[in-house]
C-alpha cells in the first residue's frame, strides 16, 4: 500500500503545493513530480531555490520538468468560433532575442519572477541537471501526441457530452445538467466548431459572485478539461501507480477509465479517513505546511524520523482498511511483551554479565530503561502520537 505516486495537480486544478508534495512523502514510498512551469513557480515562492533542490536530491523523489502548455486556441469566422488543441512554450522575447536553450528560458523566467541574476542562473542549470525535460508534443507519452488524441475524445460526442456535465458540475459557479443539454461538435480545416445549450450566462453570474470573482466560463475551458484528462490519462498510463490530478479532469477520465485511477481514490479517501479518525482536530500536513504553521526544513526533520511508519506502511494490505490494521497493530502484543517484567529482567541481567561484567554489574541502572523500550515495541502510534501529532498541533 502507498508504493508510488506521480502528482501532478492539485484537486482544484491548482499547481502542486510545497504541503502537498510534503503529505504525499510522508505516506509513500516513491513520489514522481510532474513539474510545470506553474508548479515550480508556485514552489520557488514557497519553499525557495535551495529547498527545491534539496528535495529534488532526495531518493523517495523523482521528477520530470514540462515546459510546454496545454491550450485551446479559439478563434472567429463570422459569428462563428473554432478552437484547437495546441502545445506552446516561450519562445523569446523582445527584449532579449530568442532564447534557444531551456537553461536560458528557465533563467529568463525566473528573473521575471523578481530572483537575482546569478541565482536564477545557478538555480537553472542545476535545476535541468537533476530533472530530465519532457513534452506534451511528440511521441515520447502518446503515439501522434496528446493533442490529436483530445481532439478524438471530442469528436467522441457522447463521451464529450458526458465530459461536459462533469466538468460543469464540478467547476465553482456550475451547475447539474439534465439529458436535455445539447452538444453537437463540427470538424473543419480550420478547427471545431461546437454547438451546444450549456447556459454560460447563468454559470457566469454566478462565478462573478465569488470573493474575489471567478474569470468567465467559456467553451474553449471546458474543452481544455478534456485536452486536460486525456493528457492526465497518458501520464497515468505512462508511469502507473497512483495519480493525483484536478478532481475535474479525474472525474472526467473516470467515465471511460474507472479501474486506472480507482487505487488511486482508495488510497487518497484512506489517509484522509486516517487523518479524521487517528487525528481529530488536527490540520493535515498540507495545511500547516502551505498556511506557514511550520517550515518545509521542520517537515524534512519529521520525515527523516518517519522511516518504521512508512515501513509500517508499505506493509499494509491494500484489501485492508488503514484504520482498521492501525487499530489492531496498536493494540496487539509480541511475544516479548506477554513475558514477565522479572523473567525479562533476569534474561537482560544474565545476557549481559556473560558477555561484558562491566556492562552487566551496571545493568541494574540501565535495565529499567531496556525493560521499558522491550516492553513496548514499535508500534505505529509511536510514531503519530509521539512525533506527528505534535508536529500537527504545533507543540
């Protein structure tokens, strides 16, 4: 149980948080990163430079870095739009030419965000050093590329439709359509043309009532969902284990590809049952982590504390219930703590006068402690009780 997982966004669709990538490697073994340009910029202004690379040498973390953007070019003819999927990436600027190396365009953007020169670059190469560069285009996740194949789901009406009405759903300002909605898609050489009834106008009043207001609804997001999922399905396919992505485009790929992400669910709806039943009252490390409670450097010393957890971990059943072997290893009982106090006390005593006498003649001062440490075992609740729970509470 919990043996990989790759993120890649968070449930809102928003870039993956230092707390995030924080709870995640608290309860997996191996954790893939898929680092877009937002994800990274979001980090560097949370945890900084330095930290990200002392993550990023970590040996429960990988990574792969994407430049490339996936979008939904909309434009006119007549009063008619037509939209396409398309990858893009910066290019250059006016300012400073063409940049023709992903170091230079990493360095670029990065002094864009207000990081000094010679950090920006420092960080850069060292940066691409660890984190191999992966695309969207091309064949390297998809055989003719995620574009063509969104493009595919779309022409798929039914399933487009069916996309839709997740999306809608699950999107702020949406709302439940019936089996009256309307989608028809048109394929041209210049693009798709789609028609349909999903009452925007509706949705975006809506939106616009949110604190601050929501950007406006428009056709070519919610084709960008399924440009999305399709890309999230070959990421999922591509590296297995679990997959964390925006609950948008994971319900989206659920309608076709229920059993690809089901573990994933499971295990996600697990740790936070564990976290509510375990832990009431609690944040989770997400929370305190990326509200600032505690430090990213104060999570890497807890972690490092955290090896016989894992373990502990890795070793549960995925047919099992986490709470429920939590529950029963918690309260059950080795050999060694069903022995008598001064049975265990006379087998310490006799062990140690054999094999060292200085030791042994000291063993009456020490064998409280060993009787104590022997009698209790290891048992998971050390670890949440004894070191993350605080961690949590902030003691």
């Amino acid at each position: 149980m919990f043996e990989h997982v790759v993120l890649r966004r968070a449930e809102g669709g928003l870039p993956i948080s230092a707390g995030r990538i924080a709870e995640t490697l608290l309860y997996y073994q191996k954790v893939q990163l898929f680092i877009d340009r937002e994800t990274l910029f979001n980090l560097i202004q949370q945890i900084g430079t330095g930290r990200i690379l002392t993550l990023l040498h970590r040996t429960d973390v990988s990574a792969v870095y994407c430049e490339e953007m996936l979008a939904t070019q909309t434009e006119s003819a007549g009063v008619s739009q037509y939209h396409n999927f398309i990858t893009t990436r910066l290019a250059g600027h006016e300012n400073v030419g063409k940049l023709k190396t992903p170091a230079e365009r990493l360095q670029y953007e990065l002094e864009r965000q207000s990081i000094p020169k010679a950090e920006a670059k420092r960080f850069s190469k060292a940066f691409l050093e660890l984190v191999p560069i992966r695309k969207f285009s091309g064949n390297h996740f998809l055989q003719n590329g995620i574009t063509l194949a969104a493009k595919s789901d779309v022409l798929d009406t039914k399933y487009a439709a069916q996309a839709m009405r997740q999306a809608i759903a699950l999107t702020p300002g949406g709302y439940v359509i019936g089996d009256d909605m309307k989608f028809e898609v048109i394929d041209s050489v210049i693009g798709l043309y789609v028609f349909t009834n999903i009452d925007l106008n509706s949705i975006n009043r809506e939106r616009s009532k949110f604190v601050p207001p929501l950007d406006p609804l428009t056709i070519a997001y919610l084709l960008n969902n399924i440009l999305n999922a399709r890309a999230d399905l070959a990421l999922a396919s591509f590296y297995g284990g679990d997959f964390v992505t925006s609950a948008v485009t994971s319900s989206i790929i659920q309608l076709r590809h229920a059993e690809l992400l089901r573990r994933s669910k499971l295990n996600v709806d697990s740790r936070r049952k564990f976290t509510e039943v375990i832990l009431p009252d609690s944040p989770s490390v997400a929370e305190v982590i990326d509200s600032g409670e505690r430090s990213f450097d104060e999570f890497l010393s807890l972690l490092d504390r955290a090896a016989r957890f894992k373990d502990w971990l890795k070793a549960v059943n995925p047919d099992e219930d986490l709470i429920r072997t939590y529950m029963r290893d918690v309260s059950s009982e080795g050999w060694i703590q069903r022995l008598p106090v001064k049975s265990l006390r006379y087998v310490l005593t006799l062990a140690l006068d054999a094999t060292n006498p200085v030791v042994g003649l000291a063993s009456g001062f020490l064998d409280n402690f060993i009787v104590e440490k022997l009698l209790s075992g290891w048992r998971p609740n050390h670890f949440v009780s004894g070191k993350l729970s605080p961690f949590l509470q902030g003691h």
